[in-house]
C-alpha cells in the first residue's frame, strides 16, 4: 500500500497562554512512502515522527493537509476503518488474558462481512503466531513471558488483522541491546516476508539504517531530508543530518575557505579546484576519512589509540573542534598503526568523508577537489 503524505500539517494548542501560538508538532510534511517498503521515521525526542505516525493511524486529524492510502484519500476515515495494524512500545498486552486471546482480540470486534468463525479466527491467530515464532506460548499470561516475547506478541496481534499498513512507534525502546538487535532482525524478516508498507518509528539511527529501505530524518516537525540510509549517509544535505547519522559520531570543526584551500583551523587540509563559499565555514570529517601519516596537514595533539579488534580508534585533539566534539575519533585499520607514533599525530583527509556547511544556516557547501 503507498502511502501519499500532501502538506501534512499538525497544530497543538499552546499551554503556555503567554506565547500566543500554537506549537508546531508536523510542519508541511510532503512524502511518498512506497508500497511495500520499510520506512524508518527517524529524529530526536520532540521531532515530530510519532505524531506524524498517530497522523497515519488516524489517531490524530491533521491541522492541514492529506493522507492517501493508495488512491484513497483517508484524511477523515476513522483510525478502525483504515486497515492498519499499530505495535506500540509499551506492547499494551492485556494482562488477564492468555497469548492466544491477545492476539485474537482485534478479530473478536469485526462485525459484519468482516466477521470470522471461531474457526477462522483461531487459524489467523495461528498463523501469526507462527509468522513471529510464539507458536509454543499461546497458552501463557503476559506476565510469564520475556520482553522480546511480548514484543512479538505485540506485532502478531497488528499483523493478525492482515493490515494494509504496519506502524510500529519505537517498538524496540524497552529491550536490552542483545534483543533489540535479534528483534529488529525479525522485524526485518516479517516485514520481507509478509510485504506489508511498514512504518518504523525511531530515535536510534543505528536502528533505522540496519533495517530500513529509506529514512526520513526529522526535525523540529520538518523533514530534512529522506532516501536510503546509505545515500543519506553519504550525501548529507545539512549539518544536522551529518551529525545524526553515523557512528562514532562525525568530527566537526570550525574552518575556512580561502586561496583555493580548506582550511581546519590554520591547517590548509585540502586544495579545491571550486567552490560555492569563501570564508568562515564548518567542516565535517567522517571517522573512516582519515589516513594517519606524519606528514598528512591535519596536525593534531593527545593521540591515543583504541583497539576495536579489526579497526583501531585514533583519539586526539585539535583546537579547531566544536566545544560539543571534544575529540577527534579517526577509524582506521589495524595495519595502519602498526608503526603508529603518537608523539607526532597526523592525517591526510578522504575527500569524499570531508563535507563542508555553511556556519550560520548548516547547509551544505558544495566543492571538487
């Protein structure tokens, strides 16, 4: 099912009488979400992505704009008409009642030509139960059972409707690290497998890029920029998504543009044959982009290293850096620092990890090497 957002707009009323106006939760939203993807919203706290999920869902009516179901215009469809299936992260299973009835429950409300047989139904329940590996619990209470096990219950009640749309609003938040990675992965392969146009709802960007075919990366209510995790990785359009996304974190220092040179502080790090600013501008540098060598531009001092196994961390400083990156990390192989002095630290940068912005709006600042 495509999925059409047109000028989505949702207002909030102002609790604070004083300001005088409304607060902004989604703002002009304009996006296609393609059938039968994985599409990861994804922003920090207060950015607007679960709002725009309940604006999906039909919890919410948006303030301005459209939502289409396919060609279907479902703006003002109740959220039970609309065939979705809504995971959300505190799993709201009911206690009292066994895995079986929870996941049965959405099918004992559908009246009409949409009510099933007491056979029908438990042949649904099976199914997706089977689908998400639970096959074994149905018997048991909710609280016999693990938080990846309640997750899992969780997504076969939204899949036993078989909905048009999977929404899942941070599903993953309350699971320790080694079963948030199994879950997503199984959120991955439900998703391959049934088809459906699922919507993911996270803050995490390691989360989103594992798993999803695009990311729509939000802001303050406005989408800065969307496309396949590696795409928007690699290509960052402004200086908020190239700190979002990536870990380790990108290095960002204060420089310059000047004589046909970037400059990180007064180290000219890179000869430009053009470029669209001159002066003050922000530098960004990825981990993988540098290549330690002594006689590299980029002097840097305190260099310390960090054995990960296959990769090693160089960690050093630099007066340049933002007061918020207090160190420089620099992924580079092991074989690279055999020989390594740190005494005498310094980097040759990877043109295509270096990324420049503009130091008042954050946008980016095109150049070639």
């Amino acid at each position: 099912m495509k999925i059409i957002l047109k000028n989505l707009t949702k207002r909030f009323p102002n609790r604070n009488k004083k300001a005088g106006t409304d607060v902004i939760a989604v703002n002009n939203l304009d996006f296609d979400i393609p059938d039968g993807k994985l599409v990861g919203l994804l922003g920090p706290s207060g950015c607007g992505k679960s709002t725009t999920l309940n604006l999906i869902s039909g919890l919410e009516k948006p303030t301005e704009g459209r939502i289409f179901f396919g060609d279907d215009d479902v703006t003002e469809l109740p959220a039970m008409n609309r065939g979705v299936g809504l995971v959300f992260q505190s799993y709201a299973l009911y206690p009292h009642l066994t895995v079986f009835k929870n996941i049965r429950f959405p099918l004992e409300n559908l009246k009409g030509d949409a009510k099933l047989s007491k056979e029908e139904m438990a042949e649904r329940v099976s199914k997706a139960a089977a689908m998400v590996q639970i096959g074994d619990l149905m018997d048991r209470h909710p609280s016999e059972l693990s938080g990846g096990q309640q997750q899992r219950v969780a997504i076969a009640r939204a899949l036993v409707k078989m909905p048009r749309v999977l929404l899942l609003d941070e599903p993953l938040s309350n699971l320790d690290a080694r079963l948030r990675l199994q879950t997503r992965e199984e959120i991955r392969r439900i998703q391959k497998e049934t088809g459906i146009t699922t919507i993911f709802v996270t803050h995490d960007q390691d989360e989103a890029m594992s798993i999803c075919d695009l990311i729509l990366l939000m802001k303050d209510g406005i989408l800065m920029q969307s496309g396949s995790p590696q795409d928007v990785y690699d290509d960052p359009e402004n200086l908020f998504v190239a700190r979002f996304l990536g870990t380790p974190p990108i290095n960002v220092f204060e420089g310059s543009i000047s004589d046909g040179g970037l400059f990180i502080g007064k180290d000219r790090v890179m000869e430009l044959k053009s470029c669209q600013a001159e002066g003050p501008v922000v530098v960004a540098v990825r981990p993988e982009g540098f290549i330690p060598d002594e006689n590299g531009p980029l002097k840097c001092i305190d260099a310390r290293t960090e054995v990960m196994g296959r990769d090693v961390s160089i960690v050093s400083k630099h007066d340049s850096l933002f007061d918020d990156c207090p160190v420089m990390r620099s992924i580079v192989s092991a074989d690279a620092v055999k020989n390594f002095d740190t005494t005498r630290t310094a980097f040759f940068l990877k043109p295509g990890k270096v990324f420049v912005f503009d130091s008042k709006t954050g946008a980016r600042i095109r150049f070639e090497v």
